[in-house]
C-alpha cells in the first residue's frame, strides 16, 4: 500500500502486469479562499487537508473549485474560528465556511464511525486522518493533499487506481456497501461519470449488496439519480450499470432494457453539450411511465405533472405539413420544446416538423383558444348562453384556424360565430 506522498513522489503498485506508477503532482491549483481556510486551521493549532473529488478530478485533469477540507478541528471548533458558517451537516462533523464572497466551502472533522445501519452512520470524532480516509467508499475519493506543505497521503493507492481507470471499494468490499447502502448507487455514478471499470470483488459485493438499497430513502435515491443524469459521459452505460448492479430492479424498475434503448442514440446525446441535462427529460427518455418513477423517487409535484405530460402526449404530429403541425400544437403547447428535445435525443436530430413549428410560432398563428381574435365576451354579446356550449364554440372556432389561420380576425370569426350559433 502506498502511504505518505511527498512533492512530486510516485505511488507504486505491483500488479500483474508488474510496476504501474502514477507522478503525483508537486502542487494543484487550489482556490486561494480555500487556502485562508486551511491557513486559519493550521494556525489555530489543527490540520487542514484538501480531501475528495476535487482531488481525484484533479488528477484526471478535470477543472475543479470546490474543493472540501477535513481538519482535527471538532465542528464547534470550526464555528467558533470563523465569522460566518452554515450548519450543513453539523451532527455529521460538516460545517459550511463562507469565504468573503459568500462562497461555501465545506469543512468536516476527521471522523470514524461507530455503528452503521445502511442509510446513516454514527461517527466520532478525535480519528487521525488516516482514520477519516479508512471510512472513504472507494480508493480514488480516499487521498488527502496538504494545501501549504504540498504533501499528498495516499494509503490506499487511489492514485494508482486513478491512472488504472478502475473503482475499487477501500478495505473490504462487502462492508463498504453494508456501511452505506447508497456506495452502489455512487459506484454506478462514477463509472458512468469517469468511464472507469469497477473492479471484480468490488462490482460482485455491489451486487450482493444491491437489496439492501430498499433500505435507502427515497430522497436520496432520487438526488443521487438526478446526479448521475447531470455527469454521466454516456446515458447509456449509466442505465445498463443501474440494470447490472441490481438497482433498477429495486428503484427503476421501468428503466428501458437495452434492446429498447438500442433505438435510442443516448450516448450521442449525452457527448452533445447542448441538450440540457434536465432530471425529467432524461427520466422520461430513459424510462416507461417516467410519471411513475418520479412519484416513487418523491420528486416534486412540478416534475411528476411534467412527466406525467411527456409520458400522455402524441409525441409527434400525425404529419409534417402546417396543418397537422398546429393541431399537435393545440395538444403540446406547453411541452412542445420537450418533446422536440426527446426527438432529438431519441433520434440523434432534431425532427423535420420543427422548421414548421418555428414558422408557427414566428407567425403567431392561433393554436389555444385565447390565440383568437375573439373571446368569449364576444359570444355572449352574440347571445350566446355562458356555459358547455361557449366552450364548445370557442373550440369550433379554433379548430377552423388551425386548419386556415387566415380566418383568424374579428369580422371573420364573427360571421362563423354566427353561423355555429
């Protein structure tokens, strides 16, 4: 195992193919609020150390900010060193410093844990950081980087693993996952994210594990499913490892099977720094009843009607000519860009009727009944009793707009007014 890292040393590992070394770096670019924060520890008498995905981001190259520290620092220590902080997990040992522009920074005492139970841990504080990077899920989230000394500690070879492209659970396998159900959800995240390879024993005790995230919260499956949508590199191999790993079984099970996502141009879609990576679209791109899915995940009641409506709506005109385009319209309105969006990523291209719908809009031909150069005030003063049959009209009205918006003015509409009347 490799321990202590100073500037510029190598983390080696025999494996079978012999010696793999990754040159960890003398120094990374560590924003300099997050500097004062650790310079403010380590003057108070406490360690301060750059720990978690910054750091394995970092060493894949990838940009990062936000970089979290873990201190010796007891939480009500941290709160009383600095001017302002947030309580964000304060009985789990984190404490949120707010930098001079009101930034927030986490920062979290060393802790073990005591007792787990799959969902939550009881930890204690007074561990070492050896201790604190012990309790870490997996080897590549368990380095540690002094920001002022430029040392790196490394006892479980995350680095070498990191320039392996593997995720590999810290110590053994099958506890991490007992200690914290949610680990398998994360592991299936990072490989999708990192495009990494989850090693044997760790995938098998994942597996193994994977009934036990009936355990879980809704609310953290459903924050920990929304993440993986926002990073995953590929959609595709996201979905697939939720398939494998046993976790749609017990959360999702109306995730697509890959026969049917094979239709589906996911992973084009997910290179395509264009398309939002919104949570329903992509729920309702890789799901049936998406609806479904968000109820169970307790997803917000905005989001379960959005899904509902993608999931009820003709996903397409029944032809591409203006007509059939402005009668989908009627139907869609609100979530016409959804559904367009959907096209795209289920067909690697916008679809054909989608000029026909910007010249629809461009020209604000009428599509909803308040599109119309009359109202219902109009009727009435025609004579027309309010009620089922104004509504009715109204509707008549529309529906001979949509099939020629040239009769879409006053005089006109009026004369067909009387006419239905």
């Amino acid at each position: 195992m490799v321990g202590v890292c100073c500037a510029a040393e190598a983390s080696f590992c025999v494996g079978a193919a012999g010696p793999i070394a990754m040159q960890l770096p003398t120094s990374i670019a560590v924003p300099e609020e997050v500097l004062e924060i650790a310079r403010n520890l380590e003057e108070a008498g406490h360690q301060a150390w750059c720990v978690g995905g910054a750091l394995r981001d970092a060493l894949l190259g990838i940009p990062q900010s936000d970089f979290d520290l873990a201190t010796s620092a007891t939480p009500e220590e941290v709160q009383t060193l600095f001017r302002r902080t947030v309580p964000v997990g304060v009985r789990f040992g984190t404490v949120g410093v707010l930098d001079s522009r009101r930034r927030l920074h986490e920062v979290t005492t060393f802790r073990r844990d005591v007792t787990t139970d799959g969902r939550r841990a009881v930890v204690a504080y007074g561990a070492s950081l050896e201790e604190d990077l012990a309790r870490r899920d997996f080897t590549i989230n368990a380095i540690a980087y002094h920001p002022i000394r430029h040392e790196w500690k490394d006892p479980h070879g995350g680095a070498i693993d990191i320039a392996r492209r593997r995720i590999r659970a810290v110590g053994a396998p099958a506890e991490r996952f007992r200690e914290d159900y949610l680990r398998i959800l994360r592991c299936a995240r990072f490989a999708a994210r990192l495009k990494f390879t989850v090693v044997q024993d760790t995938w098998q005790a994942a597996v193994a594990a994977a009934p036990g995230l009936t355990n879980l919260s809704a609310e953290r499956v459903r924050d920990e499913w929304y993440k993986s949508l926002d990073t995953s590199e590929s959609l595709e191999r996201l979905a697939g490892l939720w398939q494998k790993i046993g976790a749609a079984a017990v959360w999702i099970p109306e995730l697509r099977s890959p026969d049917e996502r094979g239709a589906i141009d996911i992973l084009q879609a997910a290179r395509d720094r264009e398309i939002p990576r919104d949570p329903v679209l992509l729920t309702a791109l890789l799901c049936h009843q998406p609806a479904a899915v968000l109820t169970r995940l307790k997803a917000s009641r905005a989001e379960i009607n959005r899904a509902q409506s993608l999931q009820d709506a003709p996903v397409e005109p029944e032809g591409d000519d203006a007509v059939h385009v402005r009668r989908w319209l009627s139907k869609v309105d609100e979530i016409s860009s959804d559904l367009m969006e959907l096209w795209r990523l289920r067909h690697g291209e916008w679809p054909s009727w989608r000029s026909v719908v910007e010249t629809i809009r461009s020209r604000g031909d009428a599509i909803r009944v308040k599109d119309l150069a009359i109202s219902g005030e109009d009727l009435i003063t025609l004579g027309v009793q309010p009620g089922p049959r104004l509504g009715e009209m109204l509707n008549g009205l529309l529906y001979q707009a949509i099939a020629d918006p040239s009769l879409n003015n006053r005089e006109t509409l009026l004369v067909l007014a009387r006419e239905l009347s």
